[in-house]
C-alpha cells in the first residue's frame, strides 16, 4: 500500500496529497485544494494486469474567448504498465520501466518536450 500522504513536486513546490479513497484496486490522493491528485490503480485480466500511475492538475484561467471570465482546465499523466501475469519479474519490468523514464527525462526533458510539442 503506498504510504498517505503522496507528495509530487510541481516546478519546485511540493503538492502533498493526503488519502482520499481506497477499493480494492484504486488507491487515490488529493491536495486540500484539490487542485492535484493522484490515482494508483490496478486491472486484472485474464493472463495480464494493468497497473496506472496517474497524475491530475486543474487549474482556474481567464477563458480565452471571454476575457471576463474564467475557466476551469484539467490535464492528466498517465504511466500504464501492461504486463503479463508470468514471464516477467517485478524487477525485469522495473527495468524496463526505469530505462523507458530515463529516456523521457534525459537532456533536461527534451522527449517530453517533443511529445508535449506534438512531434511524431
């Protein structure tokens, strides 16, 4: 079970994330703002399972087409592990995983930027 309260740190500020939800395949946390959460969850399948990671952000901004207005905006990050039930090891996969994020995050983040700038 992962530890409560999570904390993830945002452009240097950390968001900690106290319990707000436990079943018996989804763990979530949210910030006393509510602002960011995060959702740690699994899916059995018949010879898989589905482990998520994900990471929620909202935020209020002035809409772009009402400049009297404002605007609630949403974006998701989501680590989905697809893997079978047999064959692979909890530390075969971590090091798939972990050589998957360090490319990700090398040179400063530059294939995130790509991604986040559209590039195929």
């Amino acid at each position: 079970m992962f530890a409560d309260p999570q904390v993830v740190t945002v452009n240097s500020v950390a968001q900690s994330m106290p319990r707000t939800g436990i079943t018996s395949n989804r763990g979530t946390f949210t910030s006393n703002d509510g602002l960011y959460s995060l959702e740690i969850g699994q899916t059995p399948g018949r010879n898989r399972f589905r482990r998520l990671a994900r990471f929620n952000n909202r935020k209020i901004a002035v809409d772009p087409f009402n400049a009297e207005q404002n605007q609630e905006y949403r974006m998701s990050a989501y680590l989905v592990v697809d893997v079978p039930v047999i064959g692979y090891t909890v530390a075969e996969a971590k090091l798939q995983i972990d050589g998957f994020l360090a490319y990700l995050s090398a040179s400063s983040g530059a294939k995130i930027t790509q991604l986040l700038g559209g590039e195929i």
